[in-house]
C-alpha cells in the first residue's frame, strides 16, 4: 500500500483534494495536438512507410491518453456530485456510435459494389464484431496478423483498438461507481482507493501481457484487452494524480524540468516508431505508454512553449479534434486504394490522409456535432443507451448482414493483382 500512504502523507501535508477544484478541467490544445501526432502516425505505418514501421504505436498513445481524460472527467464529476453512471454512458454513445456505424454501413455498401460474395461472407464475422466492439477479441482467436501490411486485409481491422477502449469505457466507470460506494462517498478516500486499484489491475495487465507473450502468443497479447489495459489504467492513474492530487502544478522549477521532459518525451517516440530497432511490437507499447505518461504529465506542468506550442498550434489542434473520425475513415481507405492501384506508400499516405480527413470533416459536422450538441439527447440518457444498443445489434445481426450475404456479383472489380 506505498501508493496510499504515500498520497495520504500529501493529503496531510495540505495537498489535500479541493472539489471546487477538482470538478474544474481546463483545457489543454497540445493534447489535441497530440492526438494528431498518433493517428497520422498509425495512418503512416498502414500506408507502408518504410520509416514509420512502428506507427502503430499511435493506438498505444491513444490508449494512455483515453485513459488520462476520462478518468479526469470521472474524477471532477465524483467531485462536484455530478457523477451519473448513465450519464457517462449516454455521452460515450452520443460521441462515439454514430460515426462508428456509419463508417461500418459505408464499408458494407462498398463491399457490396466492390467485392465478390466470397470476400463479402468473409468480412461479416468482422464487421459483426466490429459493431459489437468484440472485434479485439475475434481478431486474436483468428490469429489475424496486424503487421501483413501487404495482405489483403479486413477493412475494419482497426476497430480492435476501439473496441478495448470501449470494453475500458463499460467497466472503469462501474468499477469507480463501487469505489465511490464502498468509500462512502467521501472523495478523498475514493481517490486514494482508486488510485490503488487502478496500480494492481495495471500491473496485472503488464504481467498478463508478458505471460502471454512467453506462451508465444503474440496475437492475443497484442490485441488482449487483458494485456492492453495496463496503458489505460497508466493514463487513468496519471488522470487521478493531475486532476486530485496537482501532480501538474505549473512552477518555475517543474516547468523547466517539463519543458526538457516534453522534448525527451517526444524523441523517445519518435525513436520506438522508426525501424531501428528490432523489438516485439507489445515491448515497444510499453515504452510507449511510459513516454506519453511523462509527455502528458510534462504538457500540463510545462510552460506553452518549444512542443507544446507546436502541439498547440490551429491546424494540429483542428486535427486532433477530428482525429477519431480520421482513425475511423483511414483504414477502409487505404485498403480500398490498396485494392484498385499498385501505389507507392508515400503517395499512399498522402492521399489516404487527404481522403480521410475531408470524410472525418464532413462527418463531424453533418453528423458527430449534432448528435453529441443535442440538448433533446442530453436529457434522454435512457433512451440514448437502449437506442445506441439496439443499432449496433440490428445493424451487427440484421443491417450489415442483408448486403454482405447478397450473392449479386460486384459492380467494380479490382484491377491490381491478386484481387478478385
């Protein structure tokens, strides 16, 4: 128990959790900025960029910093009393489902136009999972290879990620509510218990990760949620220290000190995701994991300037704010142009990045925006859960499958070789 007696000797101290203060989030532009960063990095390395061989790595910044910002936005709702389990969950659907379906009834059109009823009948499985967010799951019993880049690849391959995320967004939350409950609620114990809980499932994840990975099963250890969840749980104990216990206060002494860590932070990465190095994919998330934990901690401690100012910056800022909907659209794209045209991964990645960030613009603002900024939605919580649950089931077990099953042969076939 260090962790608790440690943040119980500075609650002592004075350093005590403020609710007035916790329950207050500011906001911070370089994190959008850093969303940038990891979903261009992911696009790059499915483009095929010999330089960016470990762009995957962008899911792993992705997981921390999901982490990191829900669990601060749990901890200021407990805080200011305003913590309802349904509200949380109805603001997840309302940000996430809408684009996230949209994306899969797109593909299965395409597919429909595209592909021939084999290919068709062979993606179901995936798109059925996809919908459900158990795609994590299905692609490690299939024993899928994330890194055959040159395969022919699930268009919704990239849904495993978000599908971890939202099996963290279904139970974190729970698991803080009973926190909340068996503390009593008073805040600063739940907080101590939390942090707590969240240090062992963290470091029974990294232990589950490395049994795994000595089992020589590196498909389940890379897309396990059991083996992933130690990044989330990081971001989510970083989340609790920054927004509870002002590990980030801004001083001239931290703000040097995060300064420097911001840059170091930053080339730490940049190193992981070139191919100098010949490492698993699951260790090179874990160095990761530790450089975004100390980029975020040095982003909020440091002064807005040298990366955080770069990070800062409108266009990476305007980026990051629509990077879900670009994660969400790049990969069918890339695939889809990967089907028709023998293409240089450079020019891949150009225009797949044009693509996708003009669909992700669109998308947001036609649908995503509406949706999340309706004040008809905000106040139907139980009706936003039971009707975000019922389309993914109709759409997973009705919707999706009416056009993936047709026999009708494709419309376009693909010209590159190999494809059918």
């Amino acid at each position: 128990m260090t962790i608790a007696r440690t943040i119980a000797r500075t609650s002592a101290a004075g350093s005590g959790p403020d609710p007035g203060a916790i329950g207050r989030l500011e906001y911070r532009p370089g994190l959008d900025g850093l969303r940038t960063v990891a979903v261009f990095l992911v696009l790059g390395f499915h483009a095929g960029l010999s330089q960016l061989t470990g762009g995957f790595l962008g899911v792993d910044v992705f997981f921390v910093l999901s982490g990191y910002l829900v669990t601060r936005l749990l901890v200021g709702d407990l805080a200011t009393g305003r913590f309802r389990l349904l509200d949380f969950y109805s603001r997840r659907i309302r940000r996430l489902l809408p684009a996230a379906l949209t994306v899969l009834a797109v593909v299965s059109l395409l597919w429909l136009l595209v592909a021939s009823p084999v290919d068709r009948q062979s993606i179901l499985p995936d798109v059925r999972s996809a919908a459900l967010y158990y795609s994590n799951w299905h692609f490690a019993a299939q024993a899928t290879d994330y890194f055959a880049i040159n395969a022919d690849p699930s268009p919704v391959l990239h849904f495993w990620s978000l599908s971890v995320e939202e099996q963290f967004y279904l139970g974190w939350p729970l698991l803080v509510l009973l926190v909340w409950i068996a503390r009593r609620r008073r805040l600063r114990a739940a907080l101590v218990t939390m942090t707590v809980v969240a240090g062992v499932l963290a470091a029974a994840s990294l232990v589950a990760l490395l049994l795994t990975l000595r089992a020589h099963q590196p498909d389940l250890a890379y897309y396990g949620t059991d083996s992933r969840v130690y990044q989330l749980l990081g971001g989510a104990i970083l989340g609790i220290g920054v927004q509870a216990w002002r590990w980030a206060v801004p001083a001239r002494a931290t703000g040097r000190l995060a300064a420097g860590l911001q840059t170091v932070a930053l080339l730490t990465l940049g190193v992981l995701v070139t191919p100098w190095f010949d490492l698993d994919p699951s260790i090179r998330g874990i160095g990761a994991a530790v450089a975004t934990i100390a980029l975020l901690w040095a982003l909020e401690s440091g002064p807005d300037r040298g990366p955080s100012r770069v990070l800062s910056t409108a266009p990476m800022v305007y980026l990051g704010r629509i990077s879900y909907a670009i994660y969400l659209w790049h990969y069918p794209v890339i695939v889809l142009l990967r089907r028709f045209l023998e293409i240089d991964p450079v020019v891949l990645f150009v225009v797949s990045g044009v693509l996708s960030t003009a669909l992700a613009a669109l998308s947001q603002r036609a649908l995503e925006l509406p949706v999340r900024r309706s004040v008809r939605l905000a106040g139907r919580r139980r009706t936003v859960v039971f009707s975000g649950v019922l389309l993914s089931v109709v759409g997973a077990l009705v919707i999706f499958p009416l056009a993936l099953r047709r026999t009708t042969p494709p419309v376009v076939r693909a010209s590159a070789p190999g494809r059918a």
